[in-house]
C-alpha cells in the first residue's frame, strides 16, 4: 500500500477519523491545562517575591538609621546578620528598586540582592580604597533583579540608599569574568566603588557579569527626607 492509499484510509476511515477526533481534542486539553498551570505558577511566583519585599521594606523603615552607643567598639562594627535589611538600592535606567540585605547565600538572594561578606562594609561604603560588593539573580524563578543588568553603560547612574546616606554611583566599567575571578571584588586605592556581580549568560552559570560604579556624589539625609523615603516604600 502506497502513502498515499494510507493517506485517504486514515482520513475517510470513520473508526480512525473518529478515534484521531478524540486524540486532537485531548492534547489540546493537556495544552491548554498546561499553559494554565504556567500562568499559576508565574502568577504566583511574582506575588511571592512582592510579598518578601515588601516585608523586606517594612523591616528597612523600621530602622532607627542613628548610630546607638556600643554599636562601634574598639573600632569594630556590630555584627549585622545575614538576611538582615541595610538598605534600598536603585537604578533608574533599568527602572528597578529593591531591598539590599546582608549576605549572598541562596537563601538571602532569593527576594533581594546581597552585600557580599567581606567586602567594604555598610559605614565604609563611600569611601575611597572601598569597594562595596552586590550580588543578584539575573535569570532564576525567584528574584530576577539583575536579568537587565548587561544593559548598563558608562556614566548610568546606581543610587545605594544605607543608614541616613543617599549614595549616587555612576557606572565606570563593564566586563565579563570567569567564577574563579576575585580581583574584580577587591579594593582599588582612591576610588570609592561599589560593585554588582550576576551570573552570565542567563539561564547559565559558567561566568560572572561584572558592573563597577564609582561614587559620584553623596547626601547626608535629615529627619523629613528619612521620613519621607520610608513613607514612599
């Protein structure tokens, strides 16, 4: 029997039309339950991550943002724990504004971007032979913060909100980094920098997308601006 004999029994065959009929029907069902499922899960996934930034942004304006007695002793910081909120960064350009918690484990990125431990830390952001390290997500289901981040160009301006400081950062450098790369975290004499790192290309994890800011300017808040940044959150 030639293709084409099979052709015409398989479509003037009332039993095979019939049973093709059901089949046709059935995997347009399981397509239409699928891309319902997908719509669920996206749905559901975007309000989770509101839902913990929000919370995130409660716990950053209930911040006292003054300096107590014994939160410096002998020239050490006290200790913020991880997953703890120390401020509000933003980046006009790529219309993002998210809370900054302590710490880059999984867990502590996952609704937020990171202050990486063991670089400058949150008093010393701003100053010169500092560089302040951000890690975020760039392509993961949860906390896609940085997936625009390769969109950043020279001069683009990050503004990094900690303690009563409003810091505006303009960015000076872009590259692309092997994981095993940690030059790009450390100090450079002079310069006050701040430094986001995301992995490259998205979906992937082989490289680190790197984006160096420099200070550009810095604004010391009184207690109305602090007032009315916490209000706008």
């Amino acid at each position: 029997m030639d293709r084409t004999s099979v052709f015409v029994m398989l479509y003037t065959n009332p039993d095979i039309k019939g049973r093709m009929t059901i089949m046709k029907k059935v995997i347009s069902n399981i397509m239409i339950l699928i891309g319902a499922a997908l719509l669920i899960f996206v749905g559901y996934t975007q309000a989770k991550v509101y839902l913990e930034q929000k919370k995130l942004r409660d716990q950053y304006a209930s911040l006292s943002f003054e300096v107590e007695d014994g939160d410096v002793e002998n020239g050490e910081e006290k200790e913020i724990k991880k997953g703890e909120t120390i401020g509000i960064l933003e980046i006009p350009k790529l219309d993002l504004s998210t809370v900054l918690v302590e710490g880059t484990d999984p867990e502590n990125i996952k609704y937020a971007v990171g202050h990486l431990p063991g670089s400058s830390s949150v008093s010393k952001v701003g100053s010169k032979g500092e560089n302040f390290v951000i890690a975020g997500h760039r392509s993961y289901t949860y906390g896609k913060f940085f997936n625009r981040l390769d969109e950043l160009k020279n001069g683009d301006e990050v503004i990094l909100k900690v303690q009563k400081r409003v810091l505006t950062f303009e960015v000076i450098d872009k590259k692309i980094v092997k994981p095993t790369n940690m030059d790009v975290v450390k100090p450079v004499k002079d310069k006050a920098l701040v430094t986001l790192v995301t992995c490259h290309p998205q979906y992937s994890n082989k490289q680190r997308l790197i984006v160096v800011t420099e200070l550009k300017n810095e604004r010391i808040l009184d207690g109305r601006e602090v007032k009315d940044i916490v209000k706008n959150l």
